[in-house]
C-alpha cells in the first residue's frame, strides 16, 4: 500500500476508534407523569453522572420524586465517590435552603456489587433497604434525618415543581430542583461509557416497591447511539480524504 493511502487508512481507523473511546451517553425514560434522564461522561479518570427528574408536572407526593438511579457497570468496577453538587435549589416547602452548586454529598450514597434490577451499581438519596451511613458521597456531612440516607430528603423533584404544593411529606422534607452532578473516580481513560454503562433504572420514592422504569440510552439502542458532532466531523473529512486519495491512484 502507498505511503500516503497508508496514512489516510491510518486516519479513518483512528477517528472510527475516536468515535467509539470515552463517548457519553444519555440515558432517558418515561412513566406516566414521571420522566428521568440520567447522563453517564468521562473526564480524565472520574466518572460523572447527572440525574435529572425532568417531569414538567408538578411534584404532590413521594413517588413523585427521583430518589435514585441505578446502572451496570462493565466488570463491576468498584468506583470512589468524589463529590455530588445540585444543579437547582434546594427547598423545604417554600423556603430556599441552598443554591445550585450547593454540596449534597452526605445526603446521596453509592454502591457496588448489587444485584438490583440487573444492575450492579447505584446512586441513592434513600436508603431503599440497600445504602447506609457508610457509602454516602464526601464530605459525608449529615444536612438532614438521620446519618444513613432515608426518606425524601434530598431527592430530586421535577423541573416542574411548584413549592408550595403537595402533601404533608413532600412540603415537609428538603427536596432539590432538578438536579444533582455526581464524581466517582476510577475509571481508565479508556473506559467508554457508551458500551460499559447497560441496564439502567430510574427509582422514585423511598421503598423499592414504589415506582421505577427503565432507561434507554439515546437514540434508542446501544448501536444508533449518536457520536459526538465533532467526531462525525472528523470521521466524514477523513472519508473524503480516502476517496480523494482512491481517484487519484485509478
């Protein structure tokens, strides 16, 4: 093979390769009133998650509220929990607590080596019979209740939440608006969320037993996930650059 129909192989191989290494992927679902996304991305050697409660109905009882996520990692990697910001307000009833970017870290916890709706990794701010004081995120400082994760505190409500509605538990415990970013290192530079996070699942309330539905990642299966818009770019001028090469040697 010439020299530089090698090099533009060589391209073409390494923006495919691109296309596929540390790609994120979102992960959506919906049920009934109730809508999640939970958005799985690598940066250096941490994984970081952002849970969504995205409903735009308003939030009127606990099983309105994301408590958790739950996902399959590839291997089970055992990860470190670093750090979980908001991306709203936290609120009791009407009353503001905090701001956007507040930590949360001792209200939200994490765990490995489950075996829940065949996912072997998950993200709670109840403790669901499965997370406790010991696996919460750093700083690990108690804000609300009890030590262990419990109840509704800190969960997440919908992007459509009217503080000053709902019932007696809701407007009675601290709930944040929308959102929450979480750290976890670990992970290889390669490591790619886009084929080693699977089996995805949304959990509202505070017992396994109340609601909870699957994720899909985007586009619907694994294989249609859509790659970034600059790798697209980069794999198409590269094509162009092998078939350019092609009708110059015919």
């Amino acid at each position: 093979m010439k020299p530089a129909l090698l090099s533009a192989v060589i391209l073409v191989a390494a923006a495919t390769s691109l296309s596929a290494s540390a790609a994120p992927v979102l992960y959506s679902g919906v049920s009934g009133t109730r809508s999640a996304t939970a958005n799985f991305s690598v940066t250096g050697s941490q994984l970081q998650v952002v849970l969504s409660n995205v409903s735009t109905s308003d939030v009127l009882v606990p099983t309105d509220v994301l408590t958790g996520v739950f996902f399959n990692v590839l291997g089970n990697l055992a990860l470190t929990p670093i750090s979980a910001l908001t991306g709203g307000p936290t609120y009791l009833g009407t009353t503001n607590v905090s701001g956007a970017g507040s930590s949360v870290g001792g209200e939200w916890a994490y765990l490995n080596s489950l075996s829940q709706y065949s996912a072997n990794s998950g993200i709670s701010s109840s403790g669901l019979g499965i997370f406790g004081g010991g696996d919460v995120f750093p700083p690990g400082t108690n804000i609300s209740g009890p030590a262990s994760p419990n109840g509704l505190q800190y969960g997440l409500a919908s992007l459509g939440d009217n503080q000053a509605t709902g019932n007696a538990e809701v407007l009675g415990s601290e709930l944040t608006k929308y959102s929450v970013t979480f750290l976890l290192s670990g992970v290889a530079a390669s490591f790619n969320p886009l084929t080693a996070i699977t089996n995805v699942t949304f959990q509202y309330g505070t017992n396994l037993s109340e609601p909870h539905f699957a994720g899909q990642p985007e586009g619907g299966t694994r294989s249609n996930a859509i790659p970034e818009p600059a790798t697209l770019g980069l794999v198409g001028v590269s094509l162009l650059a092998l078939a350019a090469l092609r009708r110059r040697q015919s």
